[in-house]
C-alpha cells in the first residue's frame, strides 16, 4: 500500500466535488491501485482546512457548510509551504483554483511551489499551463515528478492521454476538437431555429454558461485547450497568442441554414495543422460534412479527432463535464502518476 | 538510450507489416522515446531470420521476398530458446501468428516461453490470451514484465489503453463496442440494399473478408475482442464459452427495413453487461437508435463505448485496421512497456 498526501487548492464546485470523490472511491483506490489516499490540505481563498493525516474524508465533506466559520479544523494564516513536505511525505498537489489565463494565478505560484518543492501536480485550472507550459514541464522534468492536467484538457473526456499513451509512436498529423460545451450546445440550438442571445440565455440559466460568457462564447476555452493538448501531444511550442481564434457571437441563423443547404453543420473548433513542416494553431467556425469524425457531436457533448500517419483518424467523444466528471479527470491523474 | 531487442514470431501480413513499420520509425523511437528498437530475430512458420544485433532493418523488409531461400540471413532449425537471451539481454517478443482461438497455438507456446524467460510480449494474435488469459496475466506479473495486446483487440483503434489508463479510477458499468470491421461492413451494406451473399462476396473480393469468413461472420473475433477487453478493463474472468454469441448470417433485409422504420440500425456489438451485481458478456445483434454513441459508425470502423459511473459515456472510433495499424499498435505497446 502506497500513501499519497494530497493538497488541495480551491475549493469552489470542482475542489468540493474533488473531497467528495476522494471520500466515495477511497476503498477502490486501495483495493484497486494500492493507493492510500490522504487529504492532508484544503486550501480556500480565506482560510485552510488542515486534515493532517487523518482519512477521514467524510468529516472533511461535512465542513463544505462550515468553512471559514469558527470550526477548529479551518485556520487562518496556514501557509502552503508548511504543508509541503519533504522525503517520504511527499504527494500530489490538486490545483483547482479559478483559471485566469491573463496572469495564470493564483494556480501559477502553487504549482511553482509545488514542483520546486518535488510535489507531484494534478491541475483542472489552466492558466498556468496556458501562460507557462514549457517552464513548468521543465520544471517537473528536472525535479523527477509528474505535471498532469486532465481536468484542464475538457474534464472526463480524455485527450492527453490517447494522445500521449494511445498513439504512442505515430506522428500526428493534426488535430481537430469540440472542446468547450457551451458553445457546441448554443450551435446546436441554433441549428434547431433558436437565436444565439437565446441559446445563451437558456445556457446560462441551465448553469451550463457562466454568467459572463466571453470566456467560452469568445473560444479562449478552447483556445487554452488546444494549446495544452497540441503542445503535450504534438510537442509544439504554442503561446495563446499564437492561437488564431474567433468565437461563435457572430454566427447568425442564416449562417447556419446555408451550412445546412450544404449537408454540413457549423462547429467551433480547436485545431493543430500541420502543413509543409509548419504548425498553426486556431478556433475557428468551420462547417463540416457528415464524412468528418465530429458531424454527430452534438448539445454540450466534446470530442477531439487525432489525425495520424499510421492509425488513421482516432476520435474520442463524450465524458462528463459537470464537476465530478472533472474531478474523476483528476482522480485519474493521480492514480496514473503512482502506477508509474 | 535503451536498447529493445525485438524477436517477432510470424511473418504473414502483420508480422511483414511490423518489420517495415519498426525500419521507418527507428528514428523516431530514437529521438522522442529514448528506444533503439533492435529486430533480433524473425520466426516464420518454416525457418528463421536471424538479424543478430544488427539494426539495418531495411535489409529484413527486402528480404521479404527471400524468404525461405538459400540467402545465408535465413536459417532453419533456429530455436526460440537460442534467441530468448536473459539479463540485459531481454527484450519483447511481438507474436504475429495466425490466430487460433481452439488450440491459441503456435502463440501460445511462444508467449509461455517468452514470460518463463522473462521476456515482455506484445501480442497481435487473440487466441493465446482468448484461452488463457488469466494464466498468462499471471505468468507476466510473476516475471515483473508486460503482457500488452493492442494489436489483438482492434488494431489501431485504442481500446484497453483507453479502459484501463484513461478510465483510471472510474467503475465500469458496461461495455458496448463494433470490433470486427467485416461485419459492420456487410450490416451498412444491407443497410443500402444489398443481400447479405453479395455484400460479403464484395468484401471478400477487396481483400477484407477472408475466404473463410466464419471467423468474423459468426462474430468469434468479436467475441475474443469483447473477452479480453473486459477481463483486461473491467477485471472480469470469461473464457470464450461464458460469450453469448450469435453471428450475422440469419439477418435478411428485411430486418434491416424493420429496424429502419424505427429510426434504428442493426449492429453486431460485443458487450459486457453488468447487472445486479452480475457480469455477463455477448455478441449480439441489436437494433440501435439515434442517440447511442455507435449509432453512426458505418462501413470498416470500429468503435468501443465505455459507460461509466464518474466519467459518463466514453467512445473512441476510428483507427485503421490494415496490417500497417495493427503493426502500429504493437509498435505502440512496446513504445509503452519500455516507457514504464
């Protein structure tokens, strides 16, 4: 049996949906991987949650309500660098703070910290990655850990790893993505005679758009992911700005009825292509026909189609994007960084 | 740099099919994984190419045609044991034989000796492990070496890499997967109005049936591909008598039309069902609608659909079947073993 210490950073939906899958599968960890799980930190905007090494995982669940009350468990004032610990007591940190992919804090100084102090990482926030990829694999690289981000890279639909792990040995050719939700979702409601302020609108009171949708609406979310899945998997060298990217406020019903007349539907989509030994990568409104990998990817479901040189096109699709489908992403990580 | 020594047992399609695959991308596994891939030996069922340690494997493919003629590279009466070193020496065998899910010889004896020495085995031939899966398993768990069979559950396309890495911590609640190309050919063909005789004479004049087509048609390779996906994924204990099976050679077009007018297509899925806290695996032809993942692989695709209870539903499609894809994932697999 191996003990993992987790750190956790963030505990807004994704970090609380974390603690609670952490407590459900802990006996499948052990029974399974061999992995004992132990939530040794919970670190909020406010306060920390200092559970030691007690495995007591419910109790941390219960304390959702309480935090930043006058709980015991809950301190002020406990610094991150007292909980990374050295030698044996070393763990993962779980980074699942707000992405902000104009400065990538406040994930960037925790996986710094992180990795300087040869932490493992499991990240689900992007910015950081976004902002500083080369930096922080490097970073991992030359501490001896592991960098993981699949719950940055579209949550429980796993792109990363295929990438990485299935197709090991072909070269990729380019890659093509439904990587945000909420923007396939508005689409497809466009496709059905609804107009984009309504699609939104129905989005945003479905929970499934954030109240200030530029983020998705304008393709920086899949902008951020293509970029992350490009460089991990085809060993690009992308920065944001080197994303060419459009978002979906324009597109009108009439834009989508002549794709229609064409047998082809329009779809946001993140891509790498590969042409005459260059790489671009962009988001773009493209309308495809019912031969292409993602025709059928319809409503909030995400999906990414590798193109290669000696398997054919592999597409992967589905998986959850609520929460817990994040957190399942990152429990993954970590079990993968201990199987080595 | 590491060092792999290859011995690859079987030189049919597949096995001539690897060899140029490993002289193409030798530079490759150099430079992104570290790996100087080293064809040792070639077995074919009447003699043996013994490559020593030489790695101009552009000689092996040219020699192809040489193939149990006096040129000196060709020995007779090599033994596997002769070329199955120990210490350093070790390396993967790739077992590439036909596929014989009766006795799984002559694979099975090559496996065997392969893990009794110590040696990884990346399998392309099913009937071995349909057979002995859980001795076999065992064998290589015992000698702290792998057991990898992409190439014998449908080629290029990832499926248990997929189940077991991607799906890292999640519960498998069933399997659902189109894994023989052959057959959903004839259904989409059937689909389109052709008779069952004459979509398979069609398939079998393109080279993608085989003379004998009951290997496919009476869904056996689905049934050893749905076998060693759930034991391997999923942790159950079938043997080839627990499968359920039933081909496709009673469907008329008729049942087609029926299944049509419901806004359903008929397909041949191999599936591991999970109720009540029992599993049971079959290959079954069953009518699908719009909204199941495999509704729209059509033609020579294959695709496999992972429901789970933290991730969703996960499918993966594509991937080509040739000789070249199925050369490709046992390229990958050592890619991986050696990756660690």
């Amino acid at each position: 049996m191996h003990s993992v210490n987790i750190v956790l950073m963030g505990f807004g939906n994704v970090g609380k949906a974390f603690v609670r899958l952490v407590s459900d599968k802990q006996r499948l960890c052990r029974d399974r991987y061999g992995l004992e799980l132990r939530l040794k930190a919970v670190f909020t905007s406010k306060s920390a949650l200092y559970a030691g090494l007690r495995s007591d995982l419910k109790d941390v669940a219960e304390l959702e309500k309480s935090e930043g009350s006058a709980h015991p468990a809950w301190k002020t004032g406990l610094k991150l660098e007292e909980v990374l610990t050295g030698g044996q007591d070393r763990g993962v940190l779980v980074e699942c703070t707000p992405t902000d992919m104009r400065t990538g804090e406040p994930g960037l100084s925790h996986i710094r910290r992180a990795l300087a102090k040869k932490w493992h990482v499991a990240a689900a926030s992007k910015g950081a990655l976004v902002l500083k990829f080369k930096e922080l694999m490097k970073s991992a690289q030359k501490g001896g850990v592991r960098l993981k981000f699949s719950g940055a890279t579209a949550a429980a639909l796993p792109t990363v790893d295929v990438g990485v792990l299935s197709l090991a040995g072909a070269e990729i050719l380019g890659i093509e993505g439904i990587l945000t939700g909420v923007t396939n979702l508005i689409l497809t409601r466009m496709e059905e005679g609804i107009s984009f302020a309504d699609a939104l609108k129905e989005a945003q009171a479905r929970g499934i758009a954030e109240p200030d949708p530029s983020l998705d609406v304008d393709g920086w979310d899949t902008a951020g992911k293509i970029l992350l899945i490009s460089n991990a998997v085809a060993g690009t060298d992308f920065s944001l700005s080197d994303v060419v990217r459009e978002g979906i406020q324009g597109v009108t019903i009439d834009d989508i009825r002549t794709a229609k007349k064409e047998g082809k539907v329009l779809k946001l989509l993140g891509r790498l292509i590969r042409e005459g030994g260059k790489d671009k990568a962009d988001v773009k409104l493209i309308a495809i026909g019912k031969d292409h990998p993602l025709y059928h990817v319809a409503g909030t479901n995400k999906a990414i189609t590798y193109f290669t040189d000696t398997m054919g096109a592999i597409t992967v699709s589905g998986g959850k994007s609520d929460p817990r489908g994040t957190a399942a992403a990152l429990l993954k990580d970590i079990i993968n960084i201990y199987r080595g």
